[in-house]
C-alpha cells in the first residue's frame, strides 16, 4: 500500500496486511496477478469488487461455515488509519487473527485449465482419474478436490494429493478441509447458477480461530475463481469469462516467456477487465457497483 503511503506488515500478491494486536485489517490493492506474478498495471475499481463481493458470500455462507470477518465499516478502523479513509473505503475487512492451514482448498466442478491439459493427456486431474469421453469444460458428475501448496510470491502454487495433504496437516483436518470446502461451492455453484453464472472452480483458504475451522481471506471473487456466462456456456470450447482468464489469455497471447518481469497491460485490456469485474459482482449480487472509496491517483 505504498501506493497511498501505508505500510503493511505484509504483503501479498493483492492484498495488504496490517497487524493490529488482536485483529488484522485486511486490505485488497487493485493490483492483479497472473502466472504467479503481480502485474505491473492495477485495474480500476478491482479491490473494492473482491472485498464487496467476499462480505456478499460471507453473510450468505455463514450457515455452512464460520469466517473471520469482523467490521467493514469505516467507523470502526483504529485511528491510526483516519487519514487514508478515502482509500481504505469498501476495499477492507478488520478480521479475526487465525492459524492459516497451508495449504490452497481448490474445488472443481468443470474440466478447464490445468485440469483439462492434464485430463487430454493423462485423463486425471491433479492425480484423480475421471471418466473417459469427456471434453474441454465438460461438467463433472461430482465436484472434485485438487488441493495445491500455498506459494510465496514469485514462486508457483504445487498441486499435491490428498495424502500429501494429510502429511501436512493431519487426517482429522485434511477430511475437515475437503469437506467443508465442496460443501460451500456447492451452496456458491447453486446460487450463482439462479444468477446466471457458473462457477467453473474456485480457490478457498482457511484458518483456525479459537480451535474452530474458518473461511479467511476473499472467497468466490473474480481473483479466485472461472466464472462463466450460463447464457453462453458450450461443452467442448473455452468459455467466455468474468474473470481474470481474459488477462491470462492475452498474456499467453503476448509472447511473454512468464519470465519476470511480467509486461504491461495495454489500455483496453485494463478497461474490460475492470468491467468485467464489476459485471461479476453484479449479476453474483443482483447490486449495482457503488465505488465508496478512491483509486491511488485521487479519482472515484
């Protein structure tokens, strides 16, 4: 958050992290990432969207899982942050403190990505065998868990199986994680279906507060998820997007070695993934996107 001159105790790819004691406030940038690297031009707007759009699956999740928010409300940030109001407006969460399982929790309920290059030539998924016959896209007759290391920035996320996972958390937890993670795509995939989205697969990350299993971080945002146009969704293709997918594909479009450092993003390109961002959260919503707070250049 150099960008509006806070510094935060660390640092992820998007997100900016303030140690408060008892509690955390939690900051998303407008930075992207792509290929395990931040890229050098923010999109408008896209750190609101992800923390508007995390409250929204917060309050409708509660039921399935416990999380970590404790106050997006201006009115309770400590005093030391009066003075970047304007900037921390809509884009932060004040959270519980957590012990963070290390470990990604990917839930997939569609055959893309990296899972449909390793299906077409091993016809499994981060190690799991699925049905023969199925195509680019194609929806799986039950979601599946892939979890995956959490890597540091510049460094690459590692799929593992399930029993790598147990190895580094225990058998007790791994279930837990597993199971609690298809549960809440499920409830998501099932409300942004009536939304007209399909959520095609999704990354959630969790923590233990007070010994109790809980969502941290953002959940089901455009960052961490394929979503995709109902209206327009073909087995056998790519699909469409709402998401970052329309920056991965004109970086592999570009010639970029995914060596750093990462190339800038032309104009139009950061136009329409702004747009699409905020498309996301619309139609997840049923809301019209307010903009609360101000970009680091000043503008609303």
């Amino acid at each position: 958050m150099s960008e509006v001159g806070l510094s935060p105790d660390s640092q992820g790819k998007v997100r900016d992290l303030f140690d408060l004691g008892d509690r955390l406030l939690l900051v998303a940038s407008d930075r992207i990432s792509a290929f395990d690297f931040v890229l050098p031009d923010p999109i408008p707007f896209k750190g609101e969207v992800l923390t508007k759009l995390s409250l929204f699956w917060f309050d409708l999740l509660a039921d399935v899982v416990p999380n970590h928010l404790i106050s997006a409300d201006v009115a309770d940030l400590p005093e030391q942050f009066a003075a970047h109001t304007e900037w921390l407006r809509g884009r932060f969460m004040l959270v519980k403190k957590a012990s963070v399982y290390p470990v990604e929790c990917i839930v997939r309920g569609y055959l893309a990505g990296s899972g449909w290059k390793e299906y077409r030539e091993e016809g499994t998924v981060c190690g799991i065998a699925l049905p023969t016959g199925l195509s680019e896209s194609s929806c799986l007759a039950d979601p599946i868990f892939t979890p995956s290391t959490k890597a540091e920035i510049g460094d690459h996320d590692e799929n593992i199986s399930f029993e790598e996972m147990v190895s580094v958390v225990g058998v007790e937890v791994a279930t837990k994680l597993r199971d609690t993670s298809i549960a809440v795509y499920s409830k998501a995939r099932e409300h942004a279906a009536s939304r007209g989205i399909i959520i095609a697969d999704t990354k959630f990350e969790f923590g233990a507060v007070n010994g109790e299993l809980t969502l941290i971080d953002e959940v089901l945002t455009p960052d961490s998820s394929r979503f995709w146009p109902a209206a327009q969704y073909a087995e056998g293709r790519g699909q469409a997007s709402f998401d970052k997918q329309f920056v991965r594909d004109w970086l592999e479009s570009s010639g970029w070695d995914k060596q750093p450092p990462a190339p800038a993003l032309p104009a139009d390109v950061v136009e329409a993934t702004s747009k699409k961002y905020i498309q996301a959260y619309e139609l997840i919503t049923g809301r019209t996107f307010e903009p609360e707070g101000s970009t680091p250049d000043g503008s609303s």
